[in-house]
C-alpha cells in the first residue's frame, strides 16, 4: 500500500512538472483525505495503466503474444478489480470495439463521452460530476508496437498463433484492425461522493 501511495505522489509530480496544464500542487498520499482533482484521477489512471502494460509485457517476454492473450483472459479484470480495491473507487477500461464483453459501454454517458473522445484527437480525459457521483474518463491509445500485435490488423500485425487464441478466447472479438496512436478505449473511474 505504501508503494502505492508513492507511485500516486511520484506520478502526480511527475505529471504536474511535465504538462503545463496540470495543476501543480503535491498530491496527498491519504486517501482518507485526498482531494479527488482531475490531476488524482489522472495519477490512478496512469498508475493501473502502467500496471496492466507492466503485466502484459512480462507475459510477452515469457511466452510471446499468443500466452500474453492468455494472461490478459485471465488475468487482466481481476488486475483492474485488484486496482479498485486499492484505491477504493471503480475503475474499469470501456470500448465501442471491446475484446472483452466486460468493457463494453455501461451507460449512455460512456457512448456520449466516448464520442467526445473520438472527435477530439487533443482530448486527454474528462472529469463529470452528476449528482453524487464522480467519473473520470482517460483516453487509451495503442500507443507501443506491442498493442499493435494483438489489436491490429490480423493479416499484417497479428502472428497466425496469436490471432487463432484471440479467436478460441474471444470469439465476438472486435478490438482489431487498430493503427499505431489511435483510440482504443478509455480508463474509467468512478466516485461516490
């Protein structure tokens, strides 16, 4: 927990000093008393982005593509739940082209934001409070070579052995056909107040 807490401080500076635009106050690594800032937001979401890359790249070392799809069926919710917890908020990954039924859209401010999100190529995140609740939207690229290798363009990008487990893991699979730095999903966080 402590080492979360100073990834979150870390990020947070790390953010601040690299991105004129963000708030440059120090984060408070209380979560009993942190103040939910779009700059927070943007912290966790970086943190559990870089957690699941961290992941997946060790799978791909192991066993290459093909068992880095494996990993990511069994492994990749329960990463994100594990990241929830921690953090004590929702966070879940949303798409209009998921691999995963589970990161499919939950509402219709996912689609509407979404839509923002696809129009605006400059659009980073967005922070929406609606009555007792806070979400935080975080733009998702494929943004390394390895994205590209198991979400681009299955007769180019994607070798034969892994394109093959995508198919037997997700059969409904529609999260292919993807470019380098295009929109593949977004990062969502959820607060009650």
């Amino acid at each position: 927990m402590r080492n979360v807490f100073f990834l979150i401080a870390f990020t947070g500076i790390l953010f601040a000093c690299s991105k004129s635009d963000k708030n440059s106050n120090e984060i408070n690594t209380d979560l009993d008393s942190i103040d939910f800032s779009k700059s927070t937001f943007d912290s966790i979401a970086t943190i559990s982005q870089t957690t699941l890359l961290k992941n997946v790249s060790s799978a791909i070392e192991i066993g290459g593509t093909e068992y880095a799809v494996e990993f990511c069926n069994e492994k990749a919710l329960s990463i994100t739940d594990s990241l929830s917890s921690e953090f004590d908020l929702k966070l879940s990954r949303i798409s209009n082209k998921t691999r995963n039924s589970n990161n499919a859209f939950k509402s219709t401010m996912d689609e509407l934001v979404f839509e923002d999100f696809s129009k605006d190529a400059d659009l980073i995140d967005s922070l929406i409070q609606q009555e007792e609740k806070i979400t935080y939207y975080k733009r998702i690229n494929t943004a390394m070579p390895a994205c590209i290798k198991c979400h681009g363009n299955p007769s180019t990008d994607i070798d034969e052995l892994t394109y093959s487990k995508i198919q037997s893991l997700y059969p409904e699979d529609l999260a292919i056909g993807y470019g380098m730095n295009e929109l593949r999903g977004l990062w969502k966080i959820e607060k009650k107040n």
